[in-house]
C-alpha cells in the first residue's frame, strides 16, 4: 500500500492519487501533471466501460485504452444544439470543452515545444471556437471556466507563433480576420476576470507581450503576478527578461541575483547571465554563462545559438561549426541547429554545403524568415539573382516589415537588371 499524494490516504501501489483526488482535480483542471487522455469517474463516454481508471496523468493501462466506434469527439461538439440550452447547459457544455482541450494535450501553462496537434485536432479546435460564439452569443456575456478561456489563449498565442502549423483551420482563421495574438489577448484577459488568485493568466499573457516586444506591458504583468506570489520564480525571471528587453541591465542583473540567491541555480539564470554579459559586450564571460547552461541542459538552444552566434562574430567560424556538429548528432531535427551550421559554412565560404543546411532548416521550419535572407544572401553571392529575389520575397511572406529583407530584395532586383 502506499498514500495518496494529495490527501494521504492509503492507495494501492499502482496508483499516486486516490479516485477522489483524481476525480477532483480533473474536475478543477488542475494539471500539474503532463496532460494526456484520462479516464475518471463516471468514466468519459467515448471510451469502454470496461476500461481501467487511469490516475496518473500520461500514464496507460496495459491494454491500450479504445476508443468507441460510434460518436467521436468532432460529432459531439456538432451535435450540441445551443438553441436547446439553459443558463446550467451553458456551463455544464464549456467544462466539456475544457475537458476536450485538456484530452488533446492542451495545457494551462504555455507550452509550445510539447504542443503536437493532428489534422483532426485542428478541426475540433475550430468547431470549439465556433461552438463558443454561438453560446456567448445567446447568453451575451462570457461567465466562469477560467481554464478554458487560458487554454484557447495558448491556443491563439501557439498558432500566432508558429504560423506553419496552425491551430486553426484557414476557414476559421479567415472567419476571424484579426490578429492571433490579439485574439490570445482577449482570452487572457477573460481568464484573468474571472479568476483573482491564479497567476497562471498573467504569466501567459507577461508571455505574449515579450514576444510582441512590449516589454512595458509584460512587465505590468509579470509584476501583477508577484503582487499575487511574491516568491514565484517564473514572475522573477519574466521581470529579469523585461529589464533586459527594456535595456536597464543593472535591474535585470540585480534582480537576477536575488534569484540565484534565493532559488540557487538554474539554466534559466546561467542563461539570462550570458545574456547580460553579451549586451555589456563581455564576449568572454557570456560564453563561459552560456557553457554553464548547457552543462545543465545540452538541449538549451537559446543559450548554443547565442553562443555560436558570438564565436561567428569573433571570427571563430570552425569552432561554431563543430559545435553545431556534435548538437545535430543529438538533435538532427533542430532546425535552428542547421540554420547555424548553415551560417558558419556561409562565413568560411562553403556556400554549397551552407545552402544544404539551409534547406535542411527551411524543410523542419519553413518559418525562419532569417534563413530565407541568408539563403537569399549566398544566392546573390552566386549572382543567382533571381533565386535570390524568390527567397526575399519568402522572408517577407513571414513577416512583410522586415527590414532587411526589404533592403537586399531592392539590391538583388537592380542587380539582375
């Protein structure tokens, strides 16, 4: 026998919650746990009847839970009449929803390299979206599941950052026609109404506002969530990103070392040293935080790429290159690894093996509109000027205000003339 982890009491040996814990956080949501399909009582109708409770999340059975042949999950969200439905219907149908976003991987916290959807998740995500305007719109103002509100914003904030494999299907995303992160902002700010305490919403949408540049805005809410825990790492470390964003490096590095002083070390620290160190023009020290991360986590590509990028900068291309070498052993389906081995090869001009990395960068992620203009850099090294102009044009398909891009696609258009 052993004890539940949430309220101690004895469990058999196969299990870490009892079936009331496990019940009760499903009920709330709360996934503290890796979030995959789970079985609770009364046991979810798309599954056997037969089937084994499963209490840890990620955790299966040995007989592989089934599915049933008749109603799947896309059927259900369309059989649901919202002209039917009573102000109780309301919120019993969006728990549901937030039930099937959870089955399907989606999580509270924003974690987008764990995020891995397939075509039909994409379709069921787009009738979620269609279902809920239908229901706010009979009920005219949005009322209670905080959760499901956070994870659509994740959702919006996901499919906006990795425009290649969206979301959404394009139907739905012509039907907004606005911008996806504007949309993840909206639905964070749902979230956050309707729940006081949660710091998780204004992490997410600290989040969002760093990766559109609004630093201020970020740092509004990364604040907000050490008002709410003045002991949160992640509210800490958001901040030390404003600071450094924002330029004020004394902040950033002062606020740094009371998080090392008082979580110890983390690659996330070690990390955001380098940065401080790069910024001050200290290449030597940068690198040395830089290596002290990647000792922790080898896979830390942030942290190998700026390191590379400085060594590239320093002229060291050979050492930049073999260091992105020995990180595609590991992990060849890294596209910014190729991208930077790509860069190196570029720098010692070995244009024939620097196009190969490219290309092997563009095929993982057609979205590095960098590699498009590097690509298109070596092209008019070439004077292939117009395979050139078609990578430009590329880079600013992904984004249409890149300046660079702009300026070398005018360079190679006068000189093909």
């Amino acid at each position: 026998m052993s004890s539940c982890l949430r309220c101690e009491k004895k469990i058999e040996d196969l299990f870490f919650i009892c079936t009331e814990c496990a019940q009760d956080l499903f009920s709330e949501n709360i996934f503290w746990i890796a979030s995959s399909p789970t079985i609770h009582e009364p046991v979810i109708d798309r599954y056997k009847e037969d089937s084994e409770a499963t209490l840890r999340v990620g955790d299966v059975p040995d007989d592989e839970l089934e599915f049933f042949e008749g109603k799947n999950t896309l059927d259900e969200i369309k059989d649901i009449d919202v002209e039917e439905l009573d102000s109780d219907d309301y919120s019993r149908v969006k728990k549901r929803l937030n039930t099937i976003l959870s089955e399907m991987g989606v999580t509270n916290t924003f974690e987008p390299d764990i995020y891995v959807f397939s075509d039909k998740d994409v379709k069921v995500f787009s009738e979620i979206f269609y279902l809920l305007e239908e229901l706010e719109h009979k009920f005219k103002k949005p009322k209670g599941e905080k959760n499901l509100y956070l994870k659509i914003a994740n959702l919006f904030f996901y499919t906006g950052m990795e425009a290649d494999t969206s979301a959404f299907e394009m139907s739905f995303r012509d039907k907004v026609k606005s911008d996806l992160f504007k949309e993840a902002e909206g639905y964070y700010s749902l979230a956050i109404e309707n729940s006081t305490e949660d710091v998780l919403p204004d992490y997410n949408k600290g989040l969002l506002h760093l990766e559109k540049d609004e630093a201020s805005e970020a740092k509004e809410r990364f604040e907000t969530v050490l008002d709410k825990e003045l002991d949160n790492y992640l509210g800490r470390i958001g901040l030390i990103k404003c600071y450094i964003r924002m330029g004020d490096l004394n902040k950033a590095e002062k606020e740094l070392n009371k998080v090392l002083e008082n979580f110890g070390e983390s690659k996330e620290i070690w990390y955001l040293k380098g940065e401080i160190a790069r910024l001050r023009g200290r290449w030597g020290g940068a690198i040395q935080f830089y290596n002290q991360c990647l000792k922790i986590d080898f896979e830390f590509e942030d942290a190998l790429t700026r390191k590379c990028d400085i060594l590239l900068e320093k002229g060291m291309y050979s050492q930049s290159n073999d260091i992105f070498d020995e990180y595609i052993k590991e992990f060849k389906y890294e596209p910014m690894a190729w991208f930077g081995k790509a860069k190196a090869l570029y720098e010692m001009d070995k244009w024939g093996g620097a196009i190969q990395c490219i290309n092997e960068a563009l095929a993982l992620d057609p979205q590095i509109k960098e590699a498009w203009v590097t690509k298109g850099d070596i092209l008019s090294d070439k004077k292939q000027y117009d395979l050139a102009i078609e990578s430009y044009n590329k880079a600013l398909r992904i984004d249409d205000s890149y300046q660079e891009a702009k300026e070398k696609l005018e360079k190679a258009k006068d000189r093909l003339e």
